[in-house]
C-alpha cells in the first residue's frame, strides 16, 4: 500500500519543513510512569478524548523480564496498560511481534502507532 505511505510523508515532510498544519505522525510515546500494578503512557500527537477505547497488541514484563499480553484502555492521550500476570510493570511494548495483527491504535488524523518499547 504504497500511496498510504506517500501520503504521511508528505504530511511529515510539509510539517517538518514547510510548518504545515498537519499531525505529522501517529502517536508517539513520551513517557511512561509506574501507577501501582499498571503502566501510565502519555503521547504526543494523540487527541485528548473523552471515549475510552481497548487497544490491542500491548504487553507488560516485570523485575523477571518476561513480557506478558496485556488489557490496554485509551483514555484522552494516555493509555493505561495492565497484566493479571505482572505485579511489578517495568517495561511496556506495543506490536512488537514480527507481523503483529488487528492492529487498532491510531490517532484523529487516522495515522497509526508504530512499534515501540519503554522502561518503566
């Protein structure tokens, strides 16, 4: 699909260097902070909302390391990410895997997240 490609560089490229008023990326993880047994991600380029949405492809490791499927929920431009099998998060990833499926976090302007890993 190489047209959908296309066109969010052009809008990277016109933000980037022509200052256009376009989201240039889909959400892009800033930071991400420890809320006891769940992992707190705020992003830039994600709409504050007021909908809650269930996001897919998330996973959570604790102190061992091992990264475990976890719930994810939308809310604003933050996602919160919880594992019945982690009881300390200390890092976070999202579609992580080789060819991750039923992708569905993506932002107002329709641009995708991409794949991403942080430390808690």
């Amino acid at each position: 699909n190489k047209k959908a490609v296309g066109v969010r560089l052009a809008k990277a490229a016109g933000n980037l260097i022509y200052k256009d008023n376009f989201v240039p990326s889909g959400p892009l993880p800033e930071h991400a902070r420890l809320m006891g047994r769940s992992a707190e991600i705020c992003f830039k380029y994600l709409e504050d909302t007021d909908a809650d949405y269930n996001l897919n492809n998330f996973e959570l490791a604790g102190t061992d390391g091992i990264f475990h499927a976890a719930a994810a929920v939308r809310k604003g431009n933050r996602v919160s990410v919880f594992s019945d099998r982690v009881d300390v998060p200390t890092s976070v990833r999202y579609a992580w895997s080789d060819n991750p499926n039923d992708l569905n976090f993506y932002n107002d302007a329709g641009l995708p997240a991409g794949s991403f890993r942080l430390e808690l």
